[in-house]
C-alpha cells in the first residue's frame, strides 16, 4: 500500500532523480498512473478482478412516447430514463393503432428523452409503450471477463455476444450471451444479456477487472501489496523512459526486461502461495 507521493518517490529513486521541476513531477504521476493501468491490463488475479452477482431491471411501462419524423429522437413525458436504469441495448416496445413495433435504443441522452439512431420516417404518439431492460449496471468500466446465469447451486457461463445473437435482437427468455458497453448518458459501464432476461429473478455472476481511477492528489492511496507495486514500478519506470525520448536502446531494452522479470509478482501477488514442481 502505497500513496501517489510515495510511489513517486520511489520511482525517482529508480530513475536516479533528484529534485525536479512542476513540469516534470507532472510526467511522473503520469507515469505511475500509466504503470498501474498496465499492470491491471497484464492481469493480476485475486488483486485485479472482482466477482459479484445482480440482475436485470425488466419491464418498465412508460407514461408517453413520441416519434418525430426525420428525428432518431423519442420524447418521453413524466418518465425518468436515466433514473430508471434504461440503458443502451435495451428494447423500446412502440404500439400505435394496434401495431407494434421495437426499436433497439441507441443512448440514453436525459430523463425524458432516447436515441434510436435512426431518424424516423413518420411522426406518432404510442398509444401505449414500454421498454424491456436487458442490462446488468455494473460499478466501473473495467473489462467484463465473463458472465454467468446462477441456476439453481450451478452456473451456466454466456457466451460473448455475436452476430449470430444480434440476428434475434428483440428476443426475450434465459440470457445466453452478453456484451460489454459504456453510455455516455449515464456515463455508466454495463453488460447487455441476449435475449432480454423475461425473469428478473435470476441473478447472473459477473468476472470484472478492477478499475482504478487515476492518482491525483498525493494522498492517493493504491492498496496492492509491495510486490505488485514492485511490478507497477518497473512499468512505470519504462513508461517514462520512453517518453522523454533521450534513453539510449540499452537503457529501454534493459527497462523492458525489468518489467517481464516483474510479470510474476503482479500475477501471483494476489494468490495463495503456489506449488512447484522440479522435474
């Protein structure tokens, strides 16, 4: 555990720095910063990934619906979009005149408004419309690694998300594969489940990779282990070495080597000490 300052610290130890300009103790934050999403990116088990389980929203009747022509927009009146959790992917079911149509929603731009990125031909007011949620909210946007639907004391793990899915986009049931997104209107990562879930009971268990917001203050802390910050270290030491562009080929040969003899701490440090056999 470690804060910004002393991670900085350390890292002009490493360069062999001594006192250095505003300037460039801004191009060391960003180089630790840089370590640290290159060694989450590397993968490191047990201090990088988290497990959790949720489920999907379902069914959400809305007041009105709105479809202008030559508009891809859809005005919806006293409903609350962004607060009732309808995000991108999620299917707008539009009847008029006894005639249904769904449209996949494109974003989520405010509480009264959707994007189903494709203008409208014609003008209509829903005689009645609701939207079926399919998204599992999920609390950083760190890689999806995988999704599982619990079923019973088992889980059966989704496949990612294909062309072969998305030939049935409006498909509702037992989810069968997912799909990581990010809505810039709620500026929220999520995963999609196809099809739709119809059973917002189910719980699914999701595989993230940790996401670690960048240090800005000095007082950040970064809670790893001494030999994962041994691994971010030699990262961001490379990282750096690279940027100032005055380090000879020896020098960021040498920096690259360090950061692959680290490759193991970063894996392991969040593990049980492992076997080893000598054959």
């Amino acid at each position: 555990m470690a804060t910004l300052a002393e991670l900085r610290t350390r890292l002009k130890s490493r360069l062999g720095l001594g006192v250095v300009s505003a300037v460039e103790q801004a191009r060391l934050n960003e180089a630790v910063n840089s370590g640290i999403s290159r060694a989450l990116s590397d993968g490191a088990p047990g201090l990088a990934t988290e497990v959790f389980t949720g489920a999907t929203y379902g069914s959400l009747a809305l007041t009105s619906a709105d479809l202008t022509a030559g508009s891809s927009l859809v005005a919806v009146v006293d409903d609350t979009m962004l607060a009732d959790h309808v995000f991108p992917g999620d299917i707008l079911v539009f009847t008029v005149g006894g005639v249904t149509t769904k449209y996949l929603i494109r974003e989520v731009p405010s509480e009264v408004s959707l994007d189903l990125g494709v203008e409208v031909p014609t003008t209509a007011s829903a005689d009645s419309a609701s939207i079926i949620r399919r998204s599992l909210v999920l609390p950083s946007s760190g890689q999806v690694i995988r999704v599982g639907r619990i079923s019973g004391s088992s889980v059966r793990w989704l496949e990612h998300a294909g062309s072969a899915v998305k030939a049935n986009p409006f498909g509702t049931g037992k989810g069968a594969a997912f799909e990581q997104r990010f809505s810039e209107g709620h500026t929220k990562s999520h995963a999609l489940v196809w099809p739709a879930p119809d059973d917002t009971t189910e719980l699914y268990l999701v595989e993230q990779s940790e996401y670690k917001v960048q240090m800005d203050e000095d007082t950040d802390t970064l809670s790893f282990p001494e030999e994962a910050v041994d691994g971010i270290l030699e990262r961001s030491r490379q990282a750096y070495l690279t940027w100032i562009g005055s380090a000879d080929g020896v020098q960021l040969g040498a920096a690259a080597q360090a950061s692959r003899d680290v490759a193991d701490s970063i894996h392991n440090s969040g593990n049980a000490h492992q076997l080893h056999q000598r054959y």
